[in-house]
C-alpha cells in the first residue's frame, strides 16, 4: 500500500497491464531531444522527430496504454497530427539548403521512397502463415477448445450471480473493460442466440457452424425494445435477456 501511494502518480493513468509505459514516454522526450545533436541538418532533424513520433504511435496503437479509451484515442489524434505538423517544416527546412546539399537531399530521399515500398513484404509472408495455422493447427484448435471451456466457466459463475451484483461488477468496469464486455455480449447474441445485437445484421445465423441446444428465442414487443426469452439452458435456471 505505501509503494502504490508514493508512486502512484507514475502508474495511476495506464492500464495495469501496461504500467510501464511512464518509461516510454520518458524515453520518448529523450530521444526526440537527442536529435537535434545528432543531425546537422534540418532536414535530417525533422525526419528523426517523424521516425520518433511514428514509432510512439504504432505502439500507443497496439498496446492502448491509457486507461479510458478516449485517452488512447485522443493521444493517437495529437501525435498524427505532429507528424503532419512536422513533416509541412521540410519545406522551410530544404529552404535554407545549398545546390549540392539539395541534389544530395533529393537522390537520398528518392532511394528512400524506393526502399518504403519493400517495407511490406517482409510481414506478408508471416502473417499468411500464422493466418493458416491458426485454422488448422491441432494445437491452435486445443487452444481455442480450452478457451471455449473457460469462457463456460465463466458464464457458469456469471449465472451464479444475482442481478444486482452482477449489474454492480458491470459499473465498476473500467473503460475498456466494459467495451470488451459490450462486443462479447455482441457476438454471444448474435452467433449463440441468433439476436439482432448490431446495426446491419440481419437475424440470419452468419456462421457456418452449428450450436446444439441452442435456445429458441420467443419475441414479443417491450415498449420499443426487443426482448426475448428462453427456457431453462441448464445454466442458472430460466435466463430472461432484454436487449435495447
């Protein structure tokens, strides 16, 4: 309890499973400072603060390290739009360059655009591969099965629960919790229980796999809303959902 009240400042604004992204923001200042004593050059110089910025953005992408989802995308917003910022200065910056400085600048920045396009296709082959296995490796599908298991699981306990706690736990999610929680409750519906649960989706079942003992939804209307209800499935009894 005391570490987490003294250093709580420094943790208190990611996620938990992203607690350490105070060094990569500290290391993000740095870096951006330390080339301005590497280049010589401006032009040199804003492409090292584009480079730092791009980089800092694909991560802020992938690992969302704020805790409200807002955060994440309002930090993503401000960082493309320094880089676009920055990447107008190379006008003023070519600007201030000699003849023979401007020719050099011109071949590096064509070999450049050149080499960006290759940038692809080291990643094309990878994710083909790893899209294949994922379908029909034995030990991607005993992954998925186990997952299937545990997702029951925890269904089973959620049955357990009575509305109010349940509604309490819900409350107390934070953002991005409870926006999982809302696309699992999507999918569930609609592929499970065959609910219109997304605007553009018809109440066709979409996907080719079949659910034994699926519950068979009775609809009525509710004020505006749909609802349904269903007999007893085995878990917690008779289940009443009521989607808005």
């Amino acid at each position: 309890p005391d570490f987490q009240m003294r250093w709580k400042f420094l943790f208190i604004k990611y996620r938990p499973d992203v607690h350490w992204w105070s060094m990569v923001f500290v290391f993000k200042g740095i870096l951006l400072n330390l080339g301005f004593l590497v280049m010589q050059t401006g032009v040199g110089q804003i492409y090292w603060v584009m480079t730092i910025l791009m980089v800092y953005l694909l991560m802020a992408i992938n690992w969302t390290p704020w805790r409200h989802l807002w955060v994440n995308g309002l930090d993503i917003w401000a960082h493309m739009c320094l880089i676009l910022t920055v990447s107008t200065m190379i006008w003023f910056a070519s600007s201030s360059l000699g003849p023979q400085e401007r020719a050099d600048l011109d071949t590096d920045v064509a070999n450049l655009t050149i080499a960006c396009t290759f940038f692809l296709l080291p990643t094309v082959f990878p994710i083909l591969g790893w899209m294949i296995y994922s379908q029909t490796s034995p030990a991607a599908q005993q992954a998925k099965a186990r997952l299937a298991l545990d997702v029951r699981k925890v269904c089973l306990h959620i049955a357990e629960l009575t509305e109010d706690n349940f509604i309490d736990f819900v409350l107390k999610l934070s953002d991005r919790d409870y926006y999982y929680v809302e696309q699992s409750k999507h999918v569930l519906a609609q592929e499970l229980l065959q609910v219109k649960s997304r605007t553009g989706y018809s109440l066709k079942e979409i996907t080719s796999h079949e659910v034994p003992d699926a519950p068979t939804p009775s609809w009525k209307s509710a004020g505006g809303s749909e609802a349904f209800t269903s007999e007893s499935t085995g878990i917690g009894g008779n289940m009443a959902l009521v989607w808005l």
